[in-house]
C-alpha cells in the first residue's frame, strides 16, 4: 500500500487463478486423448452435415490444445478433468471430500440447513448434465466434458464421512440416515422467545 519495497526476490512463482496440476506426462496423454476424442467428434459432425458445430468445436479445441501446450492452461480447463486424471466415462470425478478420504483419518462433513441442501444436492447433477448436454449437442465442448460434474447423491452420500446433518426442519431422509438425533431446545441466537400477552 505504500508503494515501498520489503525484498528483493531472486525467483517467484505463479500460479494461474484455476490452477489444475499434472504431470508433463500426463498432461501429454491428456492433449493426446483430447486430439483423439476431437477427431472423433468432428468426424461425426461431418457425416451428419453440422458445420457450424463442427468449426465451433474444431476452433474452440484447437485453441485450448495450443494454449494447453504453451502454458499448460486454458480457459475452462476443469472440462477436460476426465481427461487430465486418467478416470473413465462415467467414473466418479475427484473432489475435495478424495483429499480428505486420502488422509485416512476419520473426518466431520457437516451439512448446513440439510433440509433443503441434500434435496438440492440431488438434483444439480441432473441440472448439470442437461446444460453440458446441450453444450456438447452444438459443438461448444467435447462430450468428455459431461464428466467434469457435480457429484450424484449416491456418491455424495455413501462417502467415508461422518456426516452431521444440522436443520431445524429435519425430513425423513436426515432423520433415517442418522444414528443419534440431538434436538436443540433452545435459540441458538441466545434470544429469548417475545412474551406473548393473551
């Protein structure tokens, strides 16, 4: 803020704002198998005569490859995710609960107003898979990218963790999956109920 140097600093390093860390080999496979997948998919849309989705798809690819080669980033690099960890179609994507489950510690994921989070949790993997969909469909991103997804329920929820589900409204779902129910009596404010005078 006063514009006064602190150091002097011999080497810095960087890193980009969405940062995905691979190996050199394996990001080499990876602009291999997005080479490939790309190939695939323009001949596709060749045969069925789509040539605004094929030139869509051709420039938008060619453009992360070379970006990808050049810097080792691109702009929406998470929709190759499949791709840079070697998983397969439909394979369950890594998320930040893998880290955790890697430590092989026991751990506490607690679900906030779970009444309503679990039911919505349900249902962003559907959303997620009709706008990549429509995506794929018109030649903004290869199908791979449908794998770059949200987790579903399932996977969710049948994780390592132990869960702790906090709602004042609890559904049947919270109330059936839990082992011991804790039910808190008072404002957690610390407020006082109002008197109500009759």
């Amino acid at each position: 803020m006063t514009n006064h140097r602190n150091q002097e600093l011999k080497e810095v390093t960087i890193y980009s704002v969405n940062p995905f860390v691979v190996s050199q080999d394996r990001l080499a496979t990876a602009v291999e198998s997005i080479e490939k997948e790309l190939a695939e998919r323009l001949a596709y849309y060749q045969k069925e005569e789509k040539h605004v989705e094929y030139q869509r798809l051709k420039q938008r690819v060619e453009f992360d490859l070379e970006m990808i080669e050049a810097t080792g980033m691109c702009k929406g690099i998470e929709n190759y995710a499949r791709l840079l960890t070697d998983k397969k179609e439909g394979e369950t994507p890594y998320s930040l609960i893998d880290y955790f489950e890697a430590m092989n510690k026991p751990y506490l994921l607690i679900v906030d107003e779970s009444h309503v989070s679990l039911s919505q949790f349900r249902g962003m993997h559907a959303a997620d898979r009709s706008r990549k969909e429509v995506l794929v469909d018109y030649g903004f991103r290869l199908p791979s990218a449908l794998d770059n997804r949200p987790l579903k329920f399932d996977e969710y929820i049948n994780k390592k963790a132990n869960f702790l589900f906090v709602s004042a409204t609890p559904n049947d779902l919270e109330l059936d999956m839990s082992s011991e129910i804790a039910e808190q009596i008072i404002r957690p404010t610390g407020l006082l109920d109002p008197v109500i005078e009759m």
